[in-house]
C-alpha cells in the first residue's frame, strides 16, 4: 500500500515534470509566427484573366503551410485555397471569374510548424473587364422600308459584367440632317432590347444601318451592318380640279397645282386638243361642246393621283349678236311683206282702173 503510494507520487511528479520540460522546452523552441516578405502577386488583370498570387513566407523553424484567401465582395464570389511552395516564395494560379470586375480583394495566412498563424492586411488586384457584349438580333429593319412606315428592332444582348446601351445607327448617302436618322437608343435591361423605328416621310433612298451593343466598362460590339432600300410610297397631292368655261377658238390656261413628299416627277394629260407642258395646259378647244380632261400626277416612285374636270366649250357666237340677227330677220320679213301688200294692191287698182289714179293728173291737167 505505502509502495503503491510512492509509486503513484513518482509517476505524477515524473508526469508533471515532462510535462513542464516539454512546454517549456517547446516555448524555448518557437513562439515566433511566420514572417511575410515580399508580394508579387500580379497587380492587374481582366475578366476572365489569369493572376498568380505569390508571396515570399519565412519563419525561425518552418513553414507549415501558406493560404490566400480572395474574393470580390459585390458578387459573393468567396474562395480560400492553400498555396504551393517552392523555397520560401508561395504561389497560386487564379484565373478570375468572367463577372469579377474592379477589385479581387485578397490576404494571406500563414502557419508554421508549431502552430503559430500571421495574416497579411487586405491587398487587391485591379481586374478590367475586357470582354464585350454578345448579342444576336431578333428582328431589324426589312430590305425595303416605306417612308413614314414603323418597325420595331429587337435585340437579345448579353455581358459578362452588364450590357450598358444597344443603339440602332442609320445612315443615307448626303443626308446628315433628318432627326429621324439620328441613332436610336433600343430600350431594355436584362436580356431583351427594343425600339420602334420611324421612318422619314420627305427621303428615299438607300439606308444602311448597323446596332451598336456596349457593356458597362465601354466595350463594344458591332452586329453586322445592314442594308434597306428607303421606298416612296406616298402618292402626290393635288389640288381638286374645276370645270371651266370657254369658247371655241379662245386660248385656255389651265395650270395644275400639285405637291409630293419626294417631288413630282410626270404631269400627264388625257383629253386636251393641244400639246401641254408639264403643270400648265395653255391651248384652245375647236369643237363646242363638252371635254373630258383626266390630269395624272406622278412622283419618282410610280405613286399617282388621278383627277379631272370638264371644259365647256361655247359656239363662238355672242348671243346679242344673235338676237340683233333674228330682229334684223323679223324686221325683214316684215317689211318685205309690206312691200309685197303694196305691190299687190297697186296691180289691183290698176287693173280695176282707179279713179284717183286716173282722175287725178286730168284734175292736174285741167
Ligand atoms: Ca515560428
Ligand atoms: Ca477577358
Ligand atoms: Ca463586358
Ligand atoms: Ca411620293
């Protein structure tokens, strides 16, 4: 029993006593955490680029291992991974994520072989996003515009980081001032874009367009250019045509009143007498009675407008004239009657033998 009692004092006496020879003989040996030298972790990159984190780690017995620790904080992106050694410089080959962009924050940590732990402050890495949009289109102006006609444009776009603007630009040969050339800014977010289109009614002609698509960093992609013929499908306009008045021989000056979005290009004539020029008609009618004129306005592009009008055409005889004539006829007639009675009346007499006529130059004579 009193054995056993020494014993047990021994072994908790020997017990303690390696027990403070060994941490005191540990603390003599290392309590000094690893020591960061220098950093060369590279300074710059882009999305979807490659950085190699590398720092030089020492420490008084030995280095246990090396972490770095990395993340961009606006996009969860979280990572923690033990770094190879090579001597005493320590490295990790990162490529960024095509999303991380302006800062890849990031520190070290380092533990040597008795357990010591020492961390760097936050350092980061300026990443740039050079990757630009990709975008496909969905629908874009046909081949063949009308003028004053509406089309949507539709593009889906898509960025690594975000699609900042899609716009639609258009250009004809010699015009620079049409507002209705100008770009045109397709609204959106997200994925899908989109714009109504106008196109100018006072222009024809070849447009050639193409969408620009820019991520947030100014990157930029530019869809392939296309090509729409700008059509003149507006007729012209023209003043409503009234019938006139004239006579037969008299000159007539009939001018046609006429515009167009683009410009009337052919006036055509149906129904006149005598040749016209363009707008105006100047001529006479020969024959009285009613004409049928048809007048056709053309623009460049075929459109037309029809009209027409009657010409009245009189006999050219004034009807005072006219009436003077029938008088001058009646008064005629009259007095050729009354000359007819006279002369009839005087063979009567004669024959009857009148007194009058036979007495008298006796009376005279006598
Ligand atoms: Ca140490
Ligand atoms: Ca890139
Ligand atoms: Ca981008
Ligand atoms: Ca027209």
């Amino acid at each position: 029993m009193y054995r056993f009692r020494i014993i047990a004092t021994a072994s908790v006496a020997l017990a303690v006593l390696f027990m403070v020879g060994a941490s005191s003989a540990l603390a003599e040996e290392d309590v000094t955490p690893p020591t960061f030298g220098e950093d060369t972790t590279t300074p710059e990159s882009t999305t979807g680029g490659q950085v190699t984190f590398s720092v030089i780690v020492t420490d008084d017995v030995g280095v246990h291992n090396v972490s770095v620790e990395f993340g961009d904080y606006g996009t969860y992106y979280y990572n923690w991974t033990e770094m190879e050694g090579d001597g005493d410089t320590y490295t990790l080959d990162l490529t960024v994520p095509d999303y991380v962009v302006g800062s890849l924050s990031y520190r070290f940590h380092a533990w040597d072989v008795s357990g010591n732990n020492n961390t760097t402050e936050v350092r980061g890495v300026i990443i740039e996003d050079d990757d630009p949009p990709t975008a496909t289109i969905v629908s874009t102006l046909p081949p063949t515009v009308d003028t004053g006609g509406i089309y949507e444009v539709i593009v889906n776009a898509n960025d690594n980081v975000g699609v900042w603007s899609v716009t639609l630009h258009m250009e004809m040969e010699g015009v620079d001032d049409e507002p209705l050339l100008l770009p045109v800014p397709l609204q959106g977010g997200g994925q899908a874009w989109s714009a109504t289109v106008h196109m100018p009614t006072e222009r024809s002609g070849r447009i050639t367009h193409h969408i620009l698509v820019a991520d947030l960093y100014g990157n930029e992609l530019d869809l392939p250019e296309g090509v729409s013929d700008l059509m003149d499908t507006i007729p012209p306009d023209m003043e409503t045509l009234i019938p006139i008045t004239t006579k037969v021989g008299e000159e007539v000056s009939i001018v046609v009143t006429a515009t167009d979005n683009i410009g009337v290009a052919e006036v055509r004539w149906k129904g006149l007498p005598f040749e016209p020029d363009g707008i105006y008609a100047n001529g006479t009618f020969d024959e009285p009675g009613e004409h049928k004129v048809k007048v056709t306005v053309v623009d460049a592009a075929g459109n037309e407008v029809v009209d027409d009008f009657i010409v009245f055409v009189e006999d050219d005889v004034d009807p005072t004239v006219v009436v003077l004539q029938v008088i001058l006829v009646l008064v005629l007639v009259v007095v050729g009657l009354f000359l007819v009675r006279w002369m009839l009346e005087r063979r009567a007499s004669e024959r009857k033998g009148d007194p009058e006529l036979e007495d008298a130059p006796e009376d005279e004579i006598l």
